[in-house]
C-alpha cells in the first residue's frame, strides 16, 4: 500500500517512515509540484484534513494504484502560554522557522519570568482516500525549558522534556524519541486503521 504525505518536510518524512515501515510512504512533492495549501482550520484535526484533502485532489487523477493520503498537523501547547503556539506552532514567530518559532516561545516563557512549563505536543494524523476521511490523534505530555538542548529531532525538540524523562527530545536518538513522541501514537493508530479499511 503506498502512502503519499502531504508534506515536503524532509526531515518529518524521514520521522513518518521510521515509524510506518511497512509502508510506502512519499512525499508528494516527489510527484507533483509542491503548491500552497491554506491551513484555515481551527483545530489540528481540520488542518490535517485539510491538506489531505487538497493533495488527495491533485494526485487522484494522476495514480493507477490504491494509495491513502496522510497528512500531519501538530503542534505544541505550553500552559504558562495559555495554550499557544498551538495550531499555530509551525508559523508561531511569523518567519516560519524551527529557529525562530522555538526562540519565540523562550523569550515569551522568559518575559514572564518562567523557566519551565507543563505542556504537551499533540499530533492529528488524517488519512484521505477512496474508502473516507479519517483522522487520529496522539499526544505527548511534559514539560518545556528556557534553556534548548540536543541536536536531534527538529521543531520545539529541544525545549520538550517528556514526563519522567530528563533530557530534551533533542537529546535523544530517533528510535527513542519515536517509541515516545505524539507522531508515534497518531501513527500507531493510523496503522491499527489501515488494517480494517
């Protein structure tokens, strides 16, 4: 069964096919050109549909074998934030940058005069085909730092410490983060659907 992502992300292709590994799974910037979708969702959910939605348009009249379109939206909700950045998390600094998204959320835990918060990443998995719309989530709870460690992962990784754990997912290698993360359990629910659908 082949899976295209809705996604160009390389790094978040690399992290979908670790986990989904008895799949095909390819970005769909592979096969047609990438082009602008408008995440006007206001949940992760509607945006994960959303994209799917649109790329299972595009690819439907090009495909001459059964495929599923997955798409992706998540996101970090810190409590000290009142919840943000949220859906927003991918654009949360207007630049659109892992860099400047994560010094975002510091400066602000840091203007409040916060070193850490409670907060969890969530992730809405939505898979489009023939057979239906469906979509999953999973959720990864901890805290966040004012101080990023690790080299690994990408996004808010080295910020997020989960629960019971002391280092950042930065700091952990991809099939430790994988058992851990929000992906990890969106995806494992997707693959328990596959199997029915």
């Amino acid at each position: 069964m082949k899976i295209i992502l809705a996604s160009s992300n390389v790094k978040k292709a690399v992290e979908i096919r670790d986990i989904l590994k008895t799949f095909e799974v390819v970005c769909y910037s592979d096969m047609i050109p990438a082009f602008e979708i408008v995440e006007n969702g206001k949940s992760f959910q509607e945006n994960a549909l959303i994209k799917a939605k649109a790329v299972y348009a595009k690819i439907q009249g090009i495909m001459n074998e059964s495929f599923w379109v997955l798409s992706d939206d998540s996101g970090l909700v810190v409590d000290a934030l009142g919840g943000e950045p949220g859906i927003f998390s991918a654009r949360y600094s207007g630049e659109g940058s892992d860099v400047a998204n994560l010094q975002k959320v510091i400066s602000k835990l840091q203007e409040k005069g916060i070193n850490e918060s409670r907060a969890y990443f969530c992730a809405a998995s939505a898979i489009v085909g023939e057979k239906g719309d469906y979509c999953v989530h999973g959720f990864a709870y901890g805290k966040v730092i004012t101080t990023p460690r690790g080299q690994h992962g990408f996004g808010y990784d080295p910020i997020f410490i989960h629960t019971n754990h002391s280092v950042t997912f930065a700091e952990m290698d991809r099939l430790q983060k994988n058992t851990l993360s929000h992906r990890f359990k969106s995806l494992e629910l997707i693959q328990i659907l596959l199997r029915y659908l």
